[in-house]
C-alpha cells in the first residue's frame, strides 16, 4: 500500500466503549414555536480525559499533553412534533492506559442536540447543550434561538448556539424566538 492510500484512511477513535454501561440517563429535547420541521436531529456526548497530562501523550517538542475528547453519538427518537428523547451513559468509555503513562480516566463533559431543516449540509444548524452537573443533577436548560436563521442563513452552512436568556431583546420582538429545552432524568440501562 502506497503512503497516500494510509493517509488518507480514517483513524480509528483512541478509546473503547464499555459494552455494558451502567449509568443511563434520558435525555429529553423540547421545541416550543419553532417555525417549522427539522428533517435532522441529532444527539452527541462528549467526554474528556480528565488526567490527560498523567496519562496522554507527551508532544516531542513542548512536552504538552493535548486535550484528550471523543464525541459519541446518541440516537434521539420522535416522540411528537416538538419532542425527541435519546438516551446517554456516562460511563460509555473504559478508562485504560492508552500510552503506557497510566490509565486515562474518562468523564462526561456535555451532550448536545443539533438540529437542521434539511438532510443536507447546508442550512442553519440549531445547537443545544447541557452541561454533565446537570445531567447528573436532573436538570434541565433552554436556549433561544432566532427564527430567522431558519431554514438557512443566507443560504450557507451556519451554527446557531442561541443565547441563554432574551433580557437584551425588547418584549415586542420576543415572540420572534423559538426554545430548544434539553431535560435530563436518571434512568435504568
């Protein structure tokens, strides 16, 4: 095989999922006046090595430790019109030694809905997130989001994280502001 060819395969990710998780937590996504359908709704949770520079590998000149991450994707079902629910482990991956340093140790940082109204590319991506504490704690969170970036935003690919409140936005232009809640609840595997 030509040096081409190997660089141009995918790498696989650095870690391993645990293939009986235990800690399962819903994750429950709520629309209020959108201005229409989305055709792609898609959950992802990150996690991060918390002792990556006792445990990741070491850069030849800095010695720094880059941030060890890997983003798992999470299947979010319809339940209505303006709900979708998906489920999460927060102990997905297995901690393991990956550089012979010492065993990383992986914990959940976020998970994340992304929602488009096409199946394309193209077109306004709607992001959400909820941080680990409160899906721990059973907590839920809203952004607002502006509907004029629906469907696309100047017909182009474009990330939308919305704002957390609308204190800024005069009460006559609300209403131009639709929610995406993510609520998370303790459950069983």
């Amino acid at each position: 095989m030509n040096a081409t060819a190997a660089d141009t395969r995918a790498t696989p990710p650095l870690r391993t999922l645990n293939p009986n998780p235990r800690r399962a937590y819903e994750i429950r996504v709520t629309l209020a006046n959108a201005p229409g359908p989305f055709a792609v709704v898609e959950g992802t949770a990150q996690f991060d090595v918390i002792n990556a520079a006792q445990c990741g590998k070491l850069q030849p000149l800095s010695g720094a430790v880059p941030t060890i991450a890997s983003h798992e994707p999470f299947a979010l079902s319809r339940v209505s019109d303006t709900e979708y629910v998906g489920t999460i482990h927060t102990d997905a991956i297995l901690d393991q030694d990956y550089y012979g340093r010492g065993v990383c140790r992986w914990a959940l940082t976020e998970a994340r809905v992304r929602l488009r109204a096409h199946a394309g590319q193209a077109g306004t991506r709607f992001v959400a997130g909820l941080p680990a504490q409160q899906i721990i704690a059973a907590g839920s969170k809203t952004r607002y989001f502006w509907k004029g970036y629906y469907p696309s935003y100047e017909q182009r690919e474009f990330g939308d994280f919305g704002s957390e409140h609308l204190q800024a936005v005069s009460a006559d232009k609300r209403d131009e502001f639709f929610t995406i809640t993510l609520t998370a609840r303790e459950t069983t595997p």
